[in-house]
C-alpha cells in the first residue's frame, strides 16, 4: 500500500539538519562573491574560468587526446564556456550537459553614445533584453566592457562597482511635474531612446563648442587612452553598481542583479568543478545571448556547441564523423539551467498556485516553458521527467514542479528548445526568483543550494 497517495510541496528549511543549513550559508558566501565578480558574460566567463584552472581542468587546446578523468575546457570569444569532465563510459553513449546561460538584462551603450545636453554628458544607450524601462531610472549604474582601439590594442573598462569607484545614472522625473508621465502605460513611463545615461557635468572652457562633451572627451583618453570614433568598436554594458547581499533579518536569500541566470550558472559550475568521477562524459555549459533568443556565435544556437562536442568525440575516440556526433546526442541527456518565476504575496493574480513555484521549495522542474499554448517550448518527455525526479528523491534533494505563470499570462522561454532540437532529451531545472529581470532580483539560499546537489547528482549518475 502506498503511503502518501497525495503530492504537495512543503517549505525545505523545515526538512534540513542544522548541520546541512550551516552548509547552505557557507555555500552561499561563495555565490555572492561569484555574483560580485561575474556582472557581465565576459567577467562571469573570465570567473569561471580562474575557477576551473584552479580545480585543475585545462585549455582543450594542450590536449592532443583525451582520456578518463580529464577535466577539459574551452573558451568562445570570452563570452561562453564549456568545460568537460571526461568520464567512463564510451563517448557515443552519450554526454549529461548542464547549460545555463551568462548574459542578464541590461543597458548597452550605442556605437555612437556620447553627447551633451543642458550643461551635461551623456551615453546614449540600447536596453539588452526583457526590462521594465521604469525600473533602470535613479538606480546606480557601473560599466564594464572592453574598447578596441585604431591601432587594435584593447583597452577593459570596469568602473562603478567597486569601492571608491563613482557611478552613473539615468535620471528620473520629479513627481511634482510627472503628472503626464504618470498618465501613460507602464510601457511608455519611460521611452527606450531617454535611457541615457549622465556621466559627467564639467565643461572644458567658457564658451567654448561642445565644451562639456570635450571635457568627457579629454579625461575618457587621459584615462583609458580612447577617441570617441573608439566607441565603434566597443562592448559596454551598464548595470547596477550595488553588490550582491544577503536579504532579510535572518539572511535566508541573496539579493542581486543578474541572478538569472547566474545562479544556475555558478551551481551547474561549481558542480562540474567537483565532479571527481563519472561513467557518462559530464559537461556544463554557460552559454551568451539567452535573453535575446539565444542568437549570433556566443549563443545556444551557434554552432559552436556543435563544434566543440565534435572535438571531444575525435579527441577520445581518434576519429570523427558526422554520424558520431548525431549518435552522442541521441544518447545524451540535459538539464536545462535556468530560473523560473517565485509566487510572490504582492502579486498572486498571474499564478496558479498547484502548478507554481515558492521560495524555499528547492529547485524548479520545468516540464515545459513558453508561451499560452506552449508556444516555444521543448516539453519533456514523460520517461525523462521520471528519470529526473526520481534522481532528485534517490539523492535526497528538495525539489518542487512549476509552470511559469498562468496559462495566458505570458510565459517565457530558455534554451531548451535547441538542445532538444539537436535530439538530445532536455529539461528545465532551476532557481525561483522574486523580481525576475529586475535591477535586484532575490533568491533563496535553500533553493541555491539544491541547485548545486541536483546538478553534481546528475554529472555523476
């Protein structure tokens, strides 16, 4: 007779030993820290890769050939990662990825972004990814990028996040004279072109034309040796300058900008970076450009995953062809990295709460995303789902199942989609988060904490 015929979620502090809470606060520490440091794709790829040659894996490039135990991985173009633990088994049978992906809202700087206006300078700038535009005014912004100069030297930009450090802003109008703005659609309070962001206010002489935009001019190439024709051929990305914190009395959640997906991203790697053994080749992936579906060569969709997979293959086995390739994801298995959306008290009207996430329920299993009919979206195979959850309940791992939101509220999607499409059985699991996609999104520890075990497990099936 089955005990418990009835399936409910329950909070996950109530289930945990003292011992493995002191555990979830340890773990977090170094999740904040890895926030800190990784804001961007290229600084949270640079991050990762300082970690894994610290854990001992190596650029695949110095590698000839590949054997057991091998800790492999390799860079594109500074904004994605994969890095490979080579396990027991033949290749053919198959690789266990986990991908998350590094890139988070944000406001990129235009090609031609600097200019004054009413005794000020400015950046002009063009919002990366899902924002409420309103949310980006009065908040303290850093940059961080690089600049190729005409002589092709690279110059790295990072100020506004660290102490000492000024920052900058888009800047608000007061209520006393908004009642016009205050009129409009949440869409339209604040315009994607008046985004621009104030970085200076001292002009370089009396009288003189553009004095203001001059002076910037002046220190920008005092400082980081720049022209503005530079800024063509620029990345820089503004985000917010506060650090990540723990939240509430009893810090229980971390509290940051970029947590999607960065919270999936530093658990799928510091999993990888202690996979010690493992019968499958185990894999993560921390891919560019999800929250722009996943296009150009930094992104899911890019060949380079193929690429790289395939030099895996011809590394162990000494040969390759297409066939291999299509025979190893045939055989592979994938979690898809990535957050989905917490019931939040304040506004409980765009869930369905038996089919819903909550903080402190542990990782999320996401069976499909999309959109209303499922639009976008992989939708898991029961067999996998199966597999999955009863890896979560073997290892002891709090887990919960969610939906993102109502059926017709909107949706959203993940890369899922393409790793299913290249025939290799993929699903989501991932974080809750309160304020997805705002400046300061919010976690819980638990939660966190969960993802990692869930994702060790999984390499080391």
């Amino acid at each position: 007779m089955v005990e418990n015929l009835s399936y409910e979620t329950k909070n996950g502090w109530n289930r945990i030993s003292g011992e493995e809470k002191e555990k979830i606060f340890s773990f977090a520490e170094g999740y904040i820290e890895y926030l800190n440091e990784g804001k961007t794709e290229r600084l949270a790829c640079r991050e990762a890769v300082r970690m894994a040659k610290e854990a001992g894996f190596c650029d695949i490039a110095e590698k000839e050939s590949l054997s057991v135990g091998d800790k492999v991985y390799m860079v594109n173009r500074d904004k994605s990662v994969y890095l490979a633990v080579i396990g027991e088994e033949d290749i053919l049978n198959g690789i266990r990825f986990v991908i998350a992906h590094i890139d988070s809202p944000r406001l990129d700087l235009k090609q031609n972004p600097l200019y004054e206006d009413s005794d000020m300078t400015l950046f002009k700038t063009h919002y990366y990814g899902g924002i409420k535009k309103y949310q980006w005014t009065a908040v303290p912004l850093a940059l961080s990028g690089v600049v190729y100069k005409s002589n092709g030297e690279k110059v790295e930009v990072r100020i506004g996040d660290q102490p000492g450090d000024p920052v900058f802003c888009v800047t608000d109008l007061l209520p006393h004279l908004a009642d016009g703005q205050m009129q409009k659609k949440a869409t339209q309070i604040v315009e994607g072109e008046n985004l621009n962001i104030l970085i200076g206010s001292l002009p370089k002489a009396v009288d003189e034309k553009d004095e203001f935009k001059t002076a910037m001019l002046e220190l920008l190439y005092e400082k980081y040796g720049i022209c503005e024709e530079d800024f063509i051929s620029a990345e820089l990305e503004a985000f917010p300058a506060q650090a990540a914190t723990d939240v509430g009395f009893d810090r229980s959640m971390v509290g940051s900008y970029g947590q999607d997906d960065r919270v999936c991203a530093y658990t799928a790697l510091k999993a990888i970076l202690e996979t010690k053994s493992c019968k499958q080749t185990s894999v993560c992936v921390l891919v560019d450009k999800e929250e722009i579906g996943s296009m150009g060569n930094t992104g899911m969709r890019s060949a380079f995953f193929e690429y790289i997979t395939a030099s895996l293959i011809e590394k162990l086995k000494g040969n390759y062809n297409e066939l291999m390739l299509k025979k190893v994801f045939r055989n592979s298995k994938c979690l898809s990295s990535d957050v989905n959306a917490a019931v939040d008290p304040n506004y409980p009207d765009v869930n369905e709460k038996k089919n819903a996430s909550f903080l402190g329920r542990g990782i999320v299993m996401t069976k499909y995303t999309g959109s209303r009919g499922k639009s976008g979206t992989s939708d898991a195979n029961a067999e996998f789902v199966y597999e999955v959850r009863k890896m979560f309940n073997d290892h002891h791992i709090i887990w919960q199942s969610s939906e993102l939101g109502k059926v017709d509220a909107g949706g959203g999607g993940t890369i899922a989609q393409y790793v299913a499409n290249l025939d290799v059985d993929v699903i989501d699991c991932g974080v809750a988060l309160l304020s997805m996609h705002a400046p300061f999104e919010i976690a819980s520890k638990l939660d966190v904490y969960m993802a990692y075990r869930a994702y060790l497990a999984f390499y080391q099936k």
